[in-house]
C-alpha cells in the first residue's frame, strides 16, 4: 500500500526549497548506498551541510503537520532526509533501502517532488511488485510514502532536471496491515464526523482505534 500526498509544500516553498538546494553543493549519490544498490545508483546528493540542515527541518515540518502522512505512516521519527538531484543520463536503478538508518528501523520511504513534472522526462519512481510496476511522477511539493521492503527505481532521466527529498520513517507500528487498519479507522471516522457530528458511533470508532493503537505503537 502506498499514498500520494497532496501538497505536502506549497508552491511558495517548493520555490524557497529550490533556490536554496540550487545554490548548494552537490556530490556522488553513490556514497550513500550499499554495496549492492551503488551499482545500480548514478546520481547526485546535496552535500551536509547548512543548506541540507533547512531542507531537512523544513520538509520533517510540512510532513509532521500532513494529517494524511500522519494517518499513514504513524511517525515516530524521520531517521535520515537526503536531497537527491538527477540531470540526463542519471538513473537509479532496481534496488532496495537499507531495513536500518542510523540504527533505527525504517519502515516507509517518502519521496517528495521538487520538479515541475513538465520540466524534465524520465525520473519516474517505479515501484515493483507481485501485481506489477506502478510509475509515479507527481506534482512539485507532492509526496509518495511507499513500504521500505519493496523494490523500487528511479527511471532515467532524459530532459531537464529532477530534483526530489528522499526520507525514511521509523513508524509506531510496525506492521503494514496494522498501519492500513488504522488508516481506515481514521478514514471512517473524519466521514462520519463531516456527515453526522459527533456521535455515539465516532466516538466508539475513536475509541476502537485508540485501543488498537495502544495494542500495536511501539513508543
Ligand atoms: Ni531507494
């Protein structure tokens, strides 16, 4: 299961974000991948530094305050935010993330476009699975959250330049299954909210949720 973010940033500070990522300085992607995955990797990473540091806390803030990625992922921390920058000829291909950043399990990965998607070809992120290739591209300031145990790629770039944040989340919970029950609890329960107010039934929705949630997050 993954989910599309709307509007994680909005086009004002998708531009500051750009500007700011622009003037900086960038190296070999490849430092940052396994063994494996760096053959397959070619391209570019925002060197650490201050600039890296604000892109890093500004998008940890627009992903905190998303209700959607909160309702998804059930953050318990960002464990490592890199900015990644492909120009033509630049792929990354099939792969997956490391089960550990930092010491800390990641669950779901987050890509957040930076791009106008007319602005460049190629640079889809491909994800595989048993049921096929799903290939998104997605607006500038719009964000993917996919499970981190799935194989994924970033397609060639043919024209023009892709500019995205990659992040990985350490989740309260663990397992997917459980992350889409309480997803769905909470779809149900905003629903019922906008159609009937408060009432008897939210509020034993809420409560289901709350206890399985205190079943299920590891804090
Ligand atoms: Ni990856």
């Amino acid at each position: 299961m993954l989910i599309h973010l709307q509007k994680v940033c909005p086009p004002e500070q998708v531009d500051q974000l750009c500007k700011l990522i622009e003037g900086g300085a960038f190296a070999d992607g490849g430092k940052t991948a396994g063994k494996v995955a760096r053959v397959v990797k070619s391209n570019e990473q925002l060197e650490t530094g201050a600039r890296v540091d604000t892109v890093r806390s500004e998008v940890r803030k627009a992903l905190m305050a998303h209700a959607g990625f909160v309702s998804f992922a059930r953050p318990k921390t960002l464990s490592r935010i890199l900015v990644s920058r492909y120009q033509p000829g630049m792929e990354y291909g099939p792969h997956i993330d490391d089960a550990l950043m930092g010491g800390r399990r990641a669950d779901l990965s987050f890509t957040l476009f930076l791009s106008d998607p007319d602005s460049y070809d190629g640079g889809e992120l491909v994800m595989s699975g048993t049921d096929g290739e799903t290939e998104i591209k997605l607006a500038a300031g719009d964000a993917v959250v996919y499970a981190t145990s799935s194989i994924h790629l970033v397609a060639p770039v043919t024209r023009g330049e892709r500019l995205a944040v990659v992040g990985w989340v350490r989740s309260l919970v663990r397992r997917a299954d459980q992350r889409e029950v309480l997803f769905d609890l909470d779809q149900v329960a905003s629903r019922l909210f906008e159609r009937d107010g408060k009432t008897r039934e939210l509020d034993l929705v809420l409560k289901t949720k709350a206890n399985l949630l205190r079943q299920w997050a590891e804090d």
